[in-house]
C-alpha cells in the first residue's frame, strides 16, 4: 500500500499512474531474484532495464555518501541521471531508503 506522499509523487509524475494496477501486484508475487529478474527481462527493453539498474546502484552510492564525480567514475551514470536520483532520495517517496533497509536486514 503506498503512503499518501507516494501517491502525491507518483500522480505529478504521471496522471495515469495507478498504485493499485495490476503490474504492481504482480510484481509483489515473484518470489526469487532469479523468477523477478526473468519477469523483467521479458517486461523491459535491454535498455530500459540497465537504466534501471544503473539508477539504482547511483541510489546505494549516494545513499552511501559518495560525491557525484566518484559515482559518475563507478557507473558511468550522466550527471543527470546522479541528480534525478539524488532528487528522488531527497524528496521522493523514502522507497529507496525503506529498500536499502530491508536488504540490510535480510542480509542479517
């Protein structure tokens, strides 16, 4: 269920977004990294999908504290993409940090 601020960000974003939508939903049955990252495979363009891989690991670098210069060094990420994660850190939905919190606790 997203909170009241996630949906805010998601409707400015796009008018059309839907937290309930059935894409969402399936998401949450995948069980495995091996069954998700298969879904997505068949959901995403190769692009579209290190896109997203690459906007997430500038997330973990930024949350981590590393300026924009060593970030752009590790991932090769525009100075663009760096500053539309740090945005979405900063004044986004909090998903990101809730994520790294819960990877952190499965890895204990």
């Amino acid at each position: 269920m997203l909170t009241n601020k996630g949906v805010t960000a998601l409707n400015n974003r796009n008018k059309r977004s839907d937290p309930d939508n059935d894409l969402y939903r399936a998401i949450l049955t995948l069980e495995t990294p091996e069954e998700c990252y298969h879904f997505f495979v068949d959901l995403c363009t190769v692009s579209e999908l290190k896109a997203m891989e690459q906007r997430f690991e500038v997330a973990k670098l930024l949350n981590q504290g590393l300026i924009y210069n060593d970030i752009l060094e590790k991932t090769g990420a525009s100075s663009a993409t760096i500053s539309r994660v740090n945005r979405s850190l900063n004044y986004g939905t909090d998903a990101y940090r809730e994520v790294f919190h819960k990877l952190e606790d499965a890895r204990k």
